[in-house]
C-alpha cells in the first residue's frame, strides 16, 4: 500500500507525540505491532524512536515483513532480547518503555542485563487508548465480520432444534463464517443449551438439544484483522412464562444501554443502567459480568463498559453490550450487539434479530 493512502504512519505519529529524544517505545504484543505497521505475523518488536522505526522479526518472518510493514525498516534477529540490545545501542537509546502487559519475566530479566546503563519503564495504557477509537478502514472491516457471521447464523439456525448436539452446531456455523468469507472464528463459538446456557463462558460439548430448552449462541468473525462479536438466544419449540419474563428483561437492559450510548457519557454509567433494568426485575445478582467491551483487532480489549469505569464514550468506539441472566443449573438468557459509538448515539453493527425467537 503507498505510504500516503496507509493509516499507519499517523498511527506511529500519535503514539510517538513528545518521545524524548534519546527514548524509545518497545512494543511486543502482535496485536499493537499490526496496528502500528501493518505486520501481521505472529512474533516480532517494534521500536519506535523520536525520528526511526525498527521492525525485528526472526528469519521465518523477513520476507512478509518486507512486504506488510509499512514505515519500517526490517531487522533480522536470532535471539530477541539480542536484537533489541543491538537496536537500542545502535540508536544510543537512553530509555526503554516497553509494554509490561506483554513482556515476560524472563525476558526482562535478560533485557535489564543487557541493557545496562538504559532505563527501563513500563508502558502505560497510551496504546489501548490509541486503539480504541476506530477509523472507517477498521469500522469497515468489523461491520463486514458482523455481516459475515449473521448471514452464517441464518443459515445453520435450522439446525437447532431436538435431538442435535451444541458442537455440531457450533462445528457447522464456524465452517460457513469461513465458507462466506471469514478468516477465522473471533473466538471459540459457543453454543451452549439447557443448563449449560446458564454458563457465561460454555464450550460446546456433547449435550443433545431438547424441547423447552434456551440456546445461547456466542459468535463472531474476523475480516481483514478485526473481529465481531454478537449473541442470540433462543427457545426450542416453546417458551415458559419465566424464560419469557427473563428474556424480555435482559431485552430491556440491552435496549436501554444501548439508546443511553453517546460520545460524552461515561463506560460506568453505560454498565449502570443496563445493571439496574435487571435489578428492578430482581434479576441482578444474576448477571455476573460487565455489561460490554471493545472489540477490534482483539475481541476483547478497551474501553470496558463495568462497574464504576470513568472512561469517557468516543465517537469511533465499537462495544459490546451484552447483558445477561444466568440461573444456576436451569438456564440462562444473553443478548449481546457491537455498535459503533457515534456522537448522537450508536450505530449497531451486528444484524441478528433480537426479537424472542423459538424455533
Ligand atoms: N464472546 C465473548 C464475549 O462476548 O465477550
Ligand atoms: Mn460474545
Ligand atoms: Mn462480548
């Protein structure tokens, strides 16, 4: 891509803003490398300097960094921690900060022998604030995962109904999401059934799908690096006058946060008021985890949208919302959407109807 048409120069830009001169950033985590490059291998550094750019990566990834990294020059290492150590000397380098979140303990232990006489710090949250707001190249491309996925569920819903297993509705839905275009599952689907249902984060096994049951389907695709993330829950063949008073709460909680989202208004406050819908019901203690998060090239990364969280609402932030009631050893009811936080309000970027469905 020509460097002038390419988001990732402004990106390396605004994270350098006010590096010291004899500074440097050591940036390790895959994710934030792509993010600011353009590289998307799975190993490598990043070092960013007042006026330079130094990509390191092993032998078996020289030839596609050459090719995707954009703004960087390439340097081959065996061993990494020598790399930096090179880089670093190289550039006479006074001050590492690095990204603690990502480098290991034994690692830095090298570092800090190597690199005697250079002040070691931890990076700060600078990059997760960087990431969290979106640009229409990544909005484009997690709405384009989103369409990928609903149109998948479309297809294998008629699947779920008695007598089939979670995982091969589960198997068969990542099998289309790739078949229609994606490059991955977001994350391990869930498909989770009767008491099951009533675990936030179940893996699909080998329960049989039953009359009366509640089926909660966790799913999401990637495209072009970026992931959605959406959840519907459905009845099979009938629905009780519990499962229906609970289903239309927690439509009630994600319907409220969701016309409540605006740049300008607090994640916490996002998370209070989906939390006390469920609290009116007497549903709260049920629902056992924060309300959403980001989603980007991470499925989960920032703002989160949870208890008490200050972090402030900007347009180009894509959330989660997802609430949901859990019933221990009975069922358990989630709807989640990813939206596009705009300076009106949002934009929902997932397509799967949200209506009570009971196939
Ligand atoms: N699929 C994981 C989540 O909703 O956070
Ligand atoms: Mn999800
Ligand atoms: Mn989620």
């Amino acid at each position: 891509m020509p460097e002038t048409l390419s988001p990732y120069p402004a990106r390396v830009e605004r994270l350098r803003n006010a590096l010291p001169e004899k500074d440097a950033l050591l940036i390790l985590g895959e994710k934030n490398i792509r993010y600011l490059t353009g590289f998307a291998g799975s190993d490598g550094a990043l070092m960013v300097g007042p006026d330079w750019l130094t990509l390191l990566v092993d032998g078996r990834y020289v030839t596609q960094a050459r090719q995707e990294a954009v703004g960087a020059e390439v340097f081959e290492f065996r061993i990494r921690v020598e790399g930096i150590e090179s880089v670093a000397r190289r550039q006479k380098v006074g001050a590492v900060d690095f990204e603690s979140q990502v480098l290991t303990v034994d690692e830095y232990l090298r570092l800090q022998e190597k690199l005697s006489g250079v002040t070691l710090r931890p990076l700060s949250g600078e990059l997760q604030s960087l990431r969290a707001v979106k640009d229409e190249g990544e909005i484009g491309c997690i709405a384009e995962a989103a369409r990928i996925a609903s149109e998948a569920l479309a297809d294998v819903l008629a699947m779920v109904r008695p007598g089939v297993r979670e995982k091969e509705i589960a198997v068969e839905l990542e099998y289309r999401m790739q078949q229609t275009g994606a490059e991955l599952a977001a994350f391990e689907t869930i498909v989770a059934s009767g008491p099951n249902a009533a675990l936030p984060h179940a893996t699909p096994g080998f329960r049989t799908i039953g009359p009366g049951d509640c089926v909660v389907i966790d799913y999401g695709a990637v495209s072009g690096g970026y992931h959605s993330d959406e959840t519907c829950s459905y009845f099979v063949e009938r629905a009780d006058p519990r499962q229906r008073e609970v289903y239309d709460r927690v439509k009630e909680a994600h319907d409220r946060a969701i016309r409540a989202i605006r740049a300008g208004v607090s994640c916490g406050e996002i998370d209070r008021i989906a939390r006390t819908c469920l609290d009116e019901a007497g549903l709260g203690e049920y629902f056992s985890h924060g309300t959403g998060h980001g989603v980007g090239l991470d499925v989960h990364e920032g703002p989160r949208l949870a208890r008490g969280r200050e972090e402030i609402l900007q347009a180009g932030m894509v959330v989660t919302v997802e609430p949901g009631v859990y019933l221990p050893g009975l069922w358990g009811v989630r709807i989640e959407d990813t939206v596009l936080v705009t300076d009106g309000g949002c934009r929902i970027l997932t397509g799967s109807p949200k209506e009570l469905t009971i196939l």
